[in-house]
C-alpha cells in the first residue's frame, strides 16, 4: 500500500518549472496593471525673431510686345484703288507713296471751281472800278465779294480731297497689314494698310497696387524674350496707368525696350522682372502667417514662454518671407512649425535656435 501510495504522490519532474512560470507570469501582470507616473508633455514648436531690414522686392510678370508707334491708314475719299504697292513686311519711310486712288473726277470738278473762282475774281476787280466812280451800288460790289469767297472756298474743298487720293506714310517703319488690293473700289474710313514702327517696342504689364508705390517712371526692368532664348536685354520704364482696375487691384506699367534687340518683333511674349527700389520692411517666414474668416494672425511666444494669438496685417511675399505692416515688434518669437493641437494660452517649448 505505501508503494501505491508513494508512487501516486510523486511529483513530476517538470512540475517545478510551471510554477516558476507562473509565479513570473503573476509578477509581469501585477508590474503591467500598476500606473506609472508621467510627466506634463511639452508642445514643441519652431519660432523665428521679427526682424526689419532694407529690402527690394523684385517680381517678374509676362507681357507681349507691341509697337508704340502703329498707324492704321484709312481712305478719306472714296474710289478706285490704282495704286497699292506693298506688302507686309515692306520696310516704308516718312512720305512714301501708300496709296493712290482714281481722281479724274475730283480734277474736273476742280477745274470747274477754278474757272468760276477766276470769273469770281473779274468781277470784283471790275465792281470796283465801278464802285470808285460811284456807278454801282454798295451790296452789288458786297454781293461779288461774297460769291469769290464761295469760289474760293469751293476750290480749296476739292485741292484738299484731291490730295486725300494719294496717301503716304506719316512714319518710317514696316507695313504690317494690307487689307484691299489695287481695282477694289474703297469707300470713305475704309482699312487699307498697316504700318507699324518696329524700334519702338514696349509691353504692357499688369502690377500690384502694393508694388506700384515703389516703381517710378525711368527705372530699369530686365526682359527676356522667350523667341530669342535665355539673353536678358535692358528695358526701362515709361509710363505707369493712374487708374488701377476695382476687381484685381492692379494698375498698368509700360516697359520700352532700349535699344530693340535684332529679331524682336511685336506680338512676342515676353517675361520682365521688376525690381523696386530698398525700403525698411518688417518681415516674419510665410509659413508662420495664419488667415481665418475675421483676419490675418500670428502666434508669438509670450515671456512666459505661452503661445499668444496676434491679429495682424500682411504686405508683400518676398520669397520665403512676407512682409508685416501691423501688429508686431521688431525681436518677437513667431510660430512658423508646430501648429497641430496649438491654440492661444498654451504653454510650448521651441526647439531650434531662433529662439535662444
């Protein structure tokens, strides 16, 4: 029996094992279920100083050449074209013959108005023999003087629309269009030619009402032209619009280029970089400005080391910076990283050098 009974009660090898298992397995759930204390965690941020400093701002708009000078050469009189001798792109000078219209019925006319201006004449000259010796009354002598002015006045209408059926180039420069040839019959104002002064070239450009203060008639601009590659050519201010457009806010600038460069031509697209003379400007990184549906703001970091919300109101960006006008010191701590979970009041930490 006792052998039965000690060979029951004997303990497995492994046995002693388990429990140390089970007793560490106890510890490690008793350790895990026990709360640890933690600290306060810091909300970490990057801040930079506001700064002022004598800055220009240099922006770049796209415009398309045109020529200053371009006439568009319309008919005074009406008639058949006899005369059309160029084509776009025939070089013209001041006073070279455009266009000539048929005329032989304005020179007959004048003919006509000659001979009654002669006739005119005669009889004024003999009226007033007549009127010296007193044998022609005063309103006839008055009465002849006035059908000689008519006559007069008859004759210079037609010298004058005779000259209207040869046209000439007020300018020199290089016929652009031509819209009729010779054997049409043109009517009264009607296009014909084109003619446009190729070393006049300028640019319209449209500018920021922010910008527009610090441009000034004569300042020079840089232009490139994309049809002639990456060569920057010399281009100067020459006019500036006062009135500025109510929707975009934006006011126009004429640029000259000076001299015109070989291959430039009117209709190019151009790309001109403006830069404004330096100014004192108070400016924070970009990425620190927040916008909401009241205003413009920024957080700043307070003395006692709190985020603080600042309204305030932005200029210019000048690359990765924008400029200030209102609502900073020159030296205060701006948030430019860090803004998840940040609201007014709460205590950060700012991690880079800026603020040391």
């Amino acid at each position: 029996m006792r052998k039965v009974l000690s060979k029951q009660f004997c303990m497995p090898t492994w046995f002693p094992l388990l429990v140390s298992v089970g007793v560490i397995l106890t510890a490690c759930g008793q350790k895990a279920d026990k709360p640890r204390d933690r600290g306060v965690r810091q909300h970490l941020v990057e801040v930079a100083l506001v700064k002022s400093d004598n800055l220009n701002v240099v922006r770049t708009r796209t415009g398309t050449l045109r020529a200053r000078r371009e006439v568009r050469v319309y008919t005074q009189e009406e008639g058949r074209i006899t005369a059309l001798p160029l084509y776009e792109g025939d070089e013209v000078g001041e006073g070279d013959v455009l266009v000539r219209l048929d005329d032989t019925l304005i020179r007959a006319q004048l003919s006509r108005a000659s001979a009654t201006r002669k006739q005119a004449q005669g009889d004024v000259k003999r009226l007033k023999e007549l009127r010296s010796r007193k044998l022609v009354s005063e309103d006839e002598y008055t009465r002849a003087l006035t059908q000689l002015d008519v006559a007069q006045a008859d004759e210079h209408i037609l010298k004058t629309r005779l000259g209207y059926t040869t046209i000439s180039s007020p300018i020199n420069g290089v016929v652009s269009a031509r819209f009729s040839e010779p054997g049409n019959v043109v009517e009264r104002n009607q296009h014909v030619l084109t003619v446009s002064d190729p070393s006049s070239l300028v640019t319209e450009l449209p500018v920021s009402e922010l910008i527009l203060p610090d441009l000034a008639k004569g300042d020079v601009a840089r232009v490139r032209i994309d049809a002639l590659g990456d060569q920057v050519f010399e281009g100067r201010i020459v006019r500036i619009h006062p009135n500025l457009d109510p929707v975009s806010r934006r006011g126009t600038i004429e640029v000259e280029l000076e001299p015109v460069p070989a291959r430039a031509a009117p209709g190019q697209l151009c790309r001109v970089e403006l830069s404004t003379q330096p100014g004192r400007r108070q400016v924070i990184p970009f990425s620190a400005l927040r916008r909401d549906d009241s205003s413009e703001y920024v957080f700043v970091v307070d003395d006692e080391g709190m985020a603080q919300r600042m309204d305030v109101s932005s200029g210019l960006r000048l690359a990765e910076n924008i400029e200030i006008k209102a609502g900073l010191k020159e030296g205060q701590q701006v948030i430019f990283k860090g803004f998840l979970g940040l609201s007014s009041g709460k205590k950060v930490k700012p991690v880079n050098s800026a603020a040391r």
